[in-house]
C-alpha cells in the first residue's frame, strides 16, 4: 500500500505500481486523509488471498475473518489507515514517530482482522541515502540525527528538483548553496539572533514544513533502474 500519496508527485508514484507490478507484486495507492483509493484494499487483500478463500470454500469454512498484518516504517500512517478502514478511530495516532508501542487486533469487517504493528526499520542502513531520506520523511526520531546534514541534503534535493517551490514558498532568490539557502530563509523569517542564524530554529521549521507538504507533493526516490 503506497500511502499518504497525497504528499508524493503522482505520475511517480504511479512509476512505483508499475515497478512493483513488473515484479508480480500488487501495490495500491492510498491517501489515509481523504479516503482516496482506500475503498481498492480489501478487494486487492482478497486478490491476493485468492487461493486461501477457495480452500476455506471447499471445506466448507465460513464466517472465518481474513486476519492481516499491518507493517511498515514509522510514520508512515498505518494506524490512520486502519482508522480509515475501520470507520472509527480504533488505532493511536500522531503525526511522530514511534507512537504505536503494542500490537493491537482492529475488527474491520465480519471478513476482515488487522493487526496495527509499530513501525519497523532495518538495523543497518547498508545505503546511506536510505537512512537520510527516511528521516526526511520522520521516519526516524529528530532527536537521534544529524538534523544539519539532514536539512543540508534536502535542500540539495530542492535546489536542484523543485527550485519553483523554494522561491514560491520562501519569496527567496535560489543559489546553489544549501547552507546559504537556509541562512536566507532565516533572514526571511526572522530566525537571526546578533546577525547569526538561528541554526536550531530554521532548521526545524525548514523540516517541519517540508514534512507538512508546505512546498508541495514532493517524491525523494525515484523506482529502481532493476524493474526489468
């Protein structure tokens, strides 16, 4: 399930089901917020269960829910998903994080179980771009990274992929510097202290705004060149 895709550019995320279906993998895109493409999943559950319904028909089985795993990265909205689904708020939700602690079974339907998991992310990042795009996105607490490098590479990204959205947003001229880039929106916004940036402060907020969708859809990776 590719969610929030209302944050993403659609054309390319329309490129990742394309990706994933050349792999004979089903992928559904989804926007937890606005319910667009949620009423696809079931259908697309019970697709892919095709086989396991036919052998509960033949024995006989009837009135056994299909009970799935709901599993991701943090913060990527499974809980608001499930809420969505479930047409009431089942899960804890908040836009951090880390929020789901336990697992937790949600009744969807008389057909359908979920199980709302905490997100899960790999030990060891054997690319390091994968780590700084996840946080980008919040899928890492703020608290444990480099925010600098973080904010640094993003505006890199910007700079060279959405330059309309960095002056229509900040009403800046665009160089190809990120760390003056991000001294600039400080002067913009009023984050100088003694003639100084207010590193901290501009950098959250510049984060913050980013994950807020403040400077539109916005995809950071592209499907893999492997596709064939």
């Amino acid at each position: 399930i590719l969610n929030k895709s209302d944050c993403a550019d659609e054309n390319i995320t329309k490129q990742w089901v394309e990706y994933y279906k050349k792999k004979g993998i089903r992928a559904v895109m989804a926007d937890c917020k606005s319910g667009k493409g949620v009423a696809g999943i079931i259908p697309a559950v019970k697709a892919e269960l095709t086989e396991l319904l036919e052998r509960r028909a033949a024995k006989g089985i009837a009135g056994k829910p299909i009970r799935v795993m709901v599993v991701g990265i943090p913060n990527v909205g499974k809980s608001s998903l499930i809420n969505k689904l479930a047409g009431s708020k089942r899960a804890k939700v908040e836009d951090r994080p880390g929020v789901t602690r336990g697992r937790q079974w949600v009744k969807i339907s008389n057909e359908l179980e979920l199980l709302d998991m905490p997100g899960v992310l790999w030990p060891k990042f054997e690319d390091e771009t994968v780590g700084v795009l996840l946080a980008i996105t919040g899928a890492i607490r703020d608290e444990i990274l480099p925010l600098e490098e973080i904010a640094a590479w993003a505006m890199r990204y910007l700079i060279a992929n959405k330059k309309e959205a960095l002056q229509q947003r900040y009403e800046i001229a665009v160089c190809e510097d990120p760390y003056i880039m991000l001294e600039r929106i400080a002067e913009k916004r009023g984050f100088m202290r003694k003639g100084e940036m207010d590193e901290k402060r501009t950098i959250e907020a510049f984060l913050r705004e980013l994950r807020d969708d403040k400077l539109g859809r916005i995809t950071w990776e592209m499907p893999y060149a492997d596709s064939e």
